[in-house]
C-alpha cells in the first residue's frame, strides 16, 4: 500500500463504516481492514491517519485499531512468516513515541499501549534507545508530556509486579533502575515541591500534579515489587515518611489514584519482614490508622454517585479490585498488612472504631448509615487473613466474632422489607455473606438465601448484582464428600423463585447483560440439577431469546460464555431423563445457530460448534439430514484460519464420524479429501498438531475400510515429513497413539507393511529410534492402554518380529512395554518446546473458551474389549509361545532384564498361563 491521499481518504471510509451499528455495514468494512493489514505501509498509515486527519472520531478509531494491529501482529511466530515488514517495524519504533506524546490525551492513552505491547517484544535488546527517549522528555517541564512519559513507563514496567524472579528479569530491572531511577526520583522531588505552593497553584494544575504523583507511585511500586533491596533500602524511611505526610493532609484536592497508590506503597512495605521496624512504633501504627486507613474507609460522595449513576464500574472496583484503585480496597489492603505483624494492637484500635461508628449508626440511622459502612468495611478487613476467589475468607482472624457480627448487625439489613430503603447497606450485608461464607455456620447460610433470592428484585443494580454473585458463590461451596454444601431439596421451597427472579433480573435497567446474573442462572441449573426440567420448556425460549438479542453485537465475553453454560446444562440436564427431547432443542436453537453462523459472528462460532457437537453426540440413531447439510461447510478453509475454531470443530467432525461414518462414505465420499486437507494443516502446526491427530484417530477408527483404503499410505508420508522436518515431544506422542490405534484397527501386519511399503526397513526404524526410547513419555490412561495393546499386536501377531531382522527389536520392545506399565511416566520436555502452544498462536484472534458443561466424556475405541492390557500380554505370549515352541522362553532369558522378567512372571500368574 503507497503511502498517498487516495489510501488514506479509502482507509478513512472504511473506518467510518467499522463505527455503524448495521452489522450489514459494520461487518464487510472490518473484513476489508482484516484483508489489507498484511500490506506493508499499512500501519504507517494509520499513524499518518490519527496524527493529520481532521475527523477527531477518526484519529481515535485510527488509534484503537493502530494498537490491535500492533497487538495482534507484533510478535514473530516461528515457522511462520513476519506479518509487519522490517521497514515499518523500524518506522514505528522510530516515531511513536514522539508521536504518542504529541497526541491528545484519548490517543496519547492507544499509543502507550501499542508502546507497552512493543515493549513486551523488543524491550530491552530490540529497543535500546527507548528508556533514553522517555527520559529525555522529563526536562521539557511540559506536565502533559511528562505525564505522557510516565504512563508508558507503567504500562511498560507494571508487568514486573507479576513475573516470577529470575535473573534475567533482575538484568532488566537493574538497566531500567540505572536509567529511570535518578531521574524519576528528581522529578518526584519537583512534583512534591509543586503541591506545596497551596494557593498559588490553579485547580487544573493540582490535577494534573497529583495525575503525575500516581504515575510515580504505580512506578515507584512495579520497580519495588520485586524486592530489590540494594536499591530501595537507603531510601525506605524517606519515602515512607513522604508518603505518610501526603496521606495526613487534610486536602480535597488529593486524588484517588494518588492516594490509593500511595496507600498500597505503604501496605506493600509494612507485611516486609525487613521493613518492621518502621511500623513498631505504637505512635506511628496509632497515626495510620486514625490519619490514613480510618478517612479512607469512608463512603464518599463519588462513591455513592458510583454506586448510583455508574454501577457497572462501581461492582468492577468493588468484587473485582480492580487495578486496587479505589482509596477503600487500599485502605483494606494496608489494614490487612498491618495485621500481619501487628494483629493485636491494630484490632484493638479499630474495635473502638468499630463500636463507635455502630452506636452513632444506632443514634440516627437515616443520616448516619455512612457510619454502618464504614464499621462493616473496618470489620471485612480486620477478619481477612486469607482469601481465594473460590471460598471466600478462609483463614480469619480470631479476635473478631464473625457469627455474633452477622447475627447483631448484617441479617437487619438482608431481613429489611423496605426495598429502597439504605441499598449500600444491603449491598454490604449481602456482601458480608458472600465473603465470609466459609466461615459463617451452614444454618446462617441457609438463613440466608431465601433473603437473597428475594433482592434479586431489587432496583438497585449493585444490590441486585451482589445478590446474584452471592447465590452463584453458595452453590459452589462444597459440603462432605464433595457435594454441594447446599443440596437440591433444601433449595426445594425457592426453586420457582429463584428462577422467576433470576430471569426477571435480567428484565431490570443496566441489567440486561449482567454477567454476574447469567453465571448465577447457569450456577443453579449445575445444582438443582433434574429439579429444573419442569421448568426448561420456558427457560429455554427465554434464553434463546437473549441469544439472540445479543448476538446482534456481542460486547460482554464473560455474559455470553454463562448463557451458553447454562444452554448446554439445559440440554444435559433434559436429555439426561429423556434423549428423544434432544429434537425439540435443535428446533428451537438450530434458527438462531444459522442466523450466527452466516452472519459469521466471530466471537459466537465456537460456541455454537460446541453446543452442536454436545447435541449431535446425544443423538442414538443415524446423523440426521440437518446436520448433513451443513457437513461441507464445516470444511471450508476459512473458518479454519481462526485458532478459535480449531478445537471445537475438530470435536464436531468427530462427532460427525462417530455418528455418521457410514453416511459420509457413501454420501459424502467427495468430501473426505477435503477432510484429509483439514487433517495436513493440523498436523503441520505445533500449536496444533494433537487436533490433528484426534481427527485422524476417529477416521481410523469411524471410517470404512474401503473408503480411506487410497489414502492410507499418503497420510503416513505426511506424518513422516512433518517428523523430519520438526520433531516435538507432543507430536511424538500424538504420533505413537496414532500408530498404535492404527495397528488395533488394521492388524499389527497391516501396520508393518504400510511402514515398509514407504521405505524399506522402516518399520524397524520407527520401533528403534520412536516407539522404543519414547513410549515411555505417553500420557493419560486410554493412550496408555492404546499403545499397549498395539505394542503387544506388535510382539505377537507380527510374524516379521520373529524371522527377519526385526526380531532383535522384540526384546527391547517388550521391555519398553514393561516399562510403559511399571514406571513412572516421563514427562520430561526439552527445553526449547516449553513455548511452543504460546509461540505458534496467533496473538489476537477470538480465543477458544471450552465450555465446561458442553465437555465431551474421554472415549476408550478399545473399550470393554480389553480390561487389563497386562492380562492380555500373558495371553498373547502364552498363544505365541504355543505357537512358536521355545522361542519366546528362549529370547526372555537371554535378553530381558530381571527386574522386567519378573513383572512379567506376575502378569502370567494373574492370567493363569504358562510360555512354553
């Protein structure tokens, strides 16, 4: 693409086509984008576009999908080629920095990323002159660069907070402290001598002050986080004096990221074992407490308009910590690290706190209810010593009575009849449980979900959300046993409700798409099991109807992923009792699929491959003619171009070959070629060569003889030139099972001869070099029990095994089956193929998402047939030995090691034979 108007002004229509919500319109233009974006100058021109175009929508949307492109293009791929030219990767690298900091603030913000995600890449070694750029910027005493500058930097360095220590990273961080660390403590200096001329300085310019004082603070914490203590050591009681001094003032100009930041830089020292001594003493630990924790525990007028006006974001911050930028989740964290050393003094200064707040909430509850949050949110933080998303609370701290707190102070507010009545603190009530369910006793629980299926109709989003994830998380909660602690028929009394409330939940403002509510619906369905197939009929048009709806413009992953949950629990749930129903839920989604898969909707294609797959496995007669029709289709190399699609397709055409082989043979025998297509571009890519194997391993298995009879031996000579020319662990494995399965099906004889048709002697080069020295790395127990039986067809129904030159393989070969049953699997990897699912995916397409509840039962093709593979060893060496006189004895006791001899004496005392 040249770098001229007219590309430009063509690019310039395409992007306003891309913001139409006509999905008619919108859809071709992304498609066009899609097309181009291999062009080199591509990119150059969308830089050009949102540094000159005099559209301002234009110059965002230009930004936005600058930084896709560079997020999912930037990284090379091995074995696969360079999809951004070298000439433009050194243009970016050259201009972006400039030019992100030139940009006004919406773009300036796209830019950062796209920096950051380069960064990822090429920072340090690929990109040297980087961190002398940015730093450079810090003396041009422009705030709005400076800022610039700084935001990159934490984009670019906030990943430190979360890498595993090595030296390599302690090499990065040690370039980048030589560089930033001076620089950015001076301008900390600056920034700090700034905030002190009070009145002097304008209201805009304490904003963009204290936006740069965050900055510093996210930065000072991702270079500290890993805990670099000749760097910081000399300087900890500096900063924390700066930092507590900043958090005493009484100034409303401070900001929430500044000082949530500057919080959690002090929760973040004070659990240090090295950085005790700072908190030790009671003046200091008394002022924290009163100064800093108790003013940010309270409920603020932004939070309350948050709570109001803006609730997605308000749940976002709140259930989710999000970034820990809100003041309160800061607060809570640094009272959490207090209690690490000092848990004694720090409850007994907060349980006055606490008392007071309550008895001032007791005084006049209409205008103190504030005080209430703030005691509940006080009382959160001193009980929480540990916690996971999947329990809750589950270490406590002891000083604090959960159960008397629930009792006297949180089952009022779930209890209170009045639904507009002080909805945050039914919001922290329902919270209260949702948190400490581990620790309140199984009466309290059961107490209390009646009440919470009751708010789920209450106005307030945020009441009604918590309610939902409240439910959701109870109906995890595992009980002895391993069932659920809350069982079907305590839930009984609730079922209509529960469900009636949970779908007109969805009906309320703001709520349409609530993640929260469609994971709950799916949650219950998971509980109350077969209890809900009255129910289904209704149900089920309800939830196709909202796939409907939202398939339009599919914008909430986590939403869209619970409804089809709760799509494939329906389907499992109903066609568990009754498999016939399995036609009445084909009619009813079979429609809305088609309108999916022909307006090609990305995000929802796997899916409905997967729910199409659960549907056609349920199926106990012959593949029916919808599903026929669509066969073709499903081969069309395109959709095989998005990994996405890969996993579930590959599991819908074995569902196809399982329940339809006989039907595609004679009906579709034109189409195999194009499945074997599907099956060479599998198996050609590390990434995904195993899908590969599991749709070679059904057509074995499913497919006629005669019909893939003439392609045989040019599947094997794929396998071989992909083993030549890049040889990984996985495929090795992929590639046994496949062998072994080969020779189960087809003959041990069949399995030699194909070998040694291609090659002679090949045969015995696979047992030597493959199949003997690798066995031992197969994983999982029907890939074991499929190579062990194929290497035992191998042993004894193979005649070229005991006359030619082969037979020097056999002993080693039953040692290495031996081996296979007795030792501990290898699971070693060499080290250059750790990576290699990452390295060879493409960056940024729609991801796969496995749908637990479509999940597909582990298929044994062996079956019933052979129960003990070490059975039928002894049973085949017993009828080979009868066979062959004296040679088998002869061969174990001149080659076979004790240790396998006498695991194998066992295995022929088990089955009750002699070798003759």
């Amino acid at each position: 693409m040249e770098l001229n108007d007219g590309n430009l002004q063509t690019l310039t229509e395409f992007m306003r086509k891309t913001l139409d919500p006509d999905q008619s319109v919108r859809r071709p233009a992304e498609k066009f984008l899609e097309s181009v974006e291999g062009n080199q100058n591509y990119p150059i021109l969308l830089l050009t576009l949102l540094e000159k175009s005099q559209d301002n929508v234009i110059r965002v949307c230009a930004a936005v999908t600058f930084k896709n492109y560079i997020k999912r293009n930037w990284r090379i791929i091995e074995d696969e080629p360079n999809k951004i030219s070298d000439p433009d990767r050194t243009t970016i690298k050259a201009n972006i920095v400039h030019l992100m900091l030139s940009s006004p603030e919406q773009i300036q913000k796209q830019l950062s990323d796209a920096i950051s995600i380069i960064g990822r890449e090429d920072f340090p070694m690929k990109w040297p002159d980087l961190l002398t750029e940015m730093v450079t910027r810090f003396q041009s005493g422009d705030f709005h660069i400076i800022n610039g500058v700084l935001r990159t930097a934490h984009s670019l360095f906030k990943r430190y907070r979360h890498e595993f220590k090595s030296n390599e990273l302690w090499l990065e961080i040690k370039l980048v402290l030589d560089t930033f660390a001076s620089p950015l403590t001076e301008l900390f200096k600056v920034d700090l001598n700034y905030s002190d001329m009070g009145s002097h300085c304008l209201l805009f310019m304490y904003i963009i002050l204290f936006s740069s004082l965050t900055l510093i603070s996210k930065l000072f914490y991702s270079l500290n986080f890993q805990d670099l203590p000749e760097f910081f050591e000399d300087n900890m009681e500096t900063w924390m004096s700066n930092f507590h001094n900043l958090l005493t003032l009484d100034n409303k100009l401070l900001q929430t990221d500044l000082v949530s930041n500057a919080i959690q830089f002090l929760a973040s020292v004070c659990e240090r074992p090295h950085y005790k001594h700072l908190f030790e003493d009671q003046n200091t630990l008394t002022s924290i407490c009163e100064k800093v924790i108790v003013p940010n525990m309270e409920f603020r007028s932004a939070d309350e308009e948050a709570f109001e006006d803006n609730s997605e974001e308000y749940i976002r911050r709140d259930l989710e910590g999000s970034d820990i930028d809100t003041r309160r989740r800061a607060a809570c964290d640094l009272v959490r690290g207090l209690c690490k050393f000092f848990e004694g003094p720090v409850t007994a200064i907060f349980s006055g706190y606490v008392n007071s707040m309550l008895g001032e909430y007791a005084k006049n509850p209409v205008v103190n209810w504030k005080h209430k949050d703030a005691a509940i949110y006080l009382v959160t933080s001193l009980a929480s010593k540990a916690q996971t998303a999947k329990h809750g609370i589950t270490q406590a701290n002891e000083l604090v009575n959960l159960t008397e707190f629930f009792v006297n102070h949180i089952l009022t507010d779930l209890n209170s009849q009045n639904v507009n009545e002080f909805p945050v603190l039914k919001a922290d009530a329902i919270k209260y449980v949702m948190i400490f369910r581990s620790q309140l006793p199984k009466e309290q629980l059961l107490q209390a979900v009646p009440l919470l299926v009751a708010h789920l109709q209450a106005e307030s989003t945020v009441e009604h959300t918590y309610a939902a994830h409240a439910l959701e998380r109870l109906f995890t909660m595992r009980g002895p046993n391993n069932s659920t602690l809350i069982t079907p028929t305590e839930m009984a009394p609730f079922t209509e409700q529960l469900l009636n409330n949970l779908f007109k939940a969805l009906a309320l403002p703001g709520s349409s798409e609530n993640e929260y509510i469609m994971k709950a619906i799916m949650r219950s369905f998971s509980l109350l099991q077969e209890t809900i197939v009255p129910y289904i009929p209704t149900l089920i048009g309800q939830l196709t109807h909202k796939l409907l709806l939202v398939s339009k413009n599919p914008s909430k992953p986590h939403f869209n992923h619970y409804l089809f949950e709760s799509l494939c629990l329906s389907i499992r749930i109903t066609c568990k009792a009754n498999p016939t129903t399995v036609g009445s839920f084909e009619e009813a989604l079979f429609p809305v699929f088609t309108e999916i898969l022909q307006n090609d909707v990305q995000e929802f294609v796997p899916y409905v491959f997967q729910v199409m797959s659960l549907l056609l496995e349920i199926h106990t007669s012959s593949i029916p003619n919808s599903y026929m029709a669509l066969f073709p289709h499903l081969l069309q190399p395109v959709l095989w171009e998005r990994t996405g699609n890969i996993p579930p397709l590959v599991r819908l055409l074995q569902a196809y070959l399982e329940k339809g082989a006989a039907t595609i043979a004679s009906s579709a025998a034109d189409k195999i070629p194009g499945l074997l297509g599907v099956f060479q571009k599998l198996i050609a890519s590390k990434a995904n060569d195993h899908q590969g194997f599991y749709l070679m391993n059904s057509i074995i298995e499913h497919m006629p003889t005669e019909s893939i009879v003439q392609y045989r031996k040019q599947i094997f000579i794929l396998l071989f030139q992909r083993l030549q020319s890049s040889k990984t662990t996985k495929f090795i494995k992929s590639f046994m099972v496949f062998i072994n399965l080969y020779g189960v099906k087809y003959g041990a004889i069949a399995l030699q001869e194909i070998f040694d048709s291609i090659q002679p002697k090949m045969f015995g080069m696979v047992l030597e070099k493959i199949v003997i020295p690798e066995v031992q790395k197969v994983s999982g127990p029907v890939e074991k029990k499929i190579c062990a039986v194929g290497i035992i067809k191998i042993l004894t129904e193979c005649p070229a095994m005991m006359d030619t030159e082969y037979t020097k393989l056999w002993t080693p070969l039953l040692q290495a089956l031996i081996g296979l049953f007795e030792l501990p699997e290898d699971d070693s990897i060499p080290d250059d193929e750790h990576f290699i699912d990452i390295e060879d995916t493409a960056s940024y397409q729609t991801a796969f998402s496995q749908l637990a509840f479509a999940g597909k039962k582990e298929h044994d093709p062996i079956g019933d047939a052979v129960s003990n593979p070490k059975i039928l060893l002894a049973q085949s060496l017993h009828k080979l030995s009868t066979a062959c006189p004296g040679r088998v004895l002869s061969m174990l006791s001149t080659s076979l090691n004790a240790e396998a001899l006498q695991y194998l004496q066992g295995y022929l005392l088990a089955a009750s034979v002699q070798l003759v």
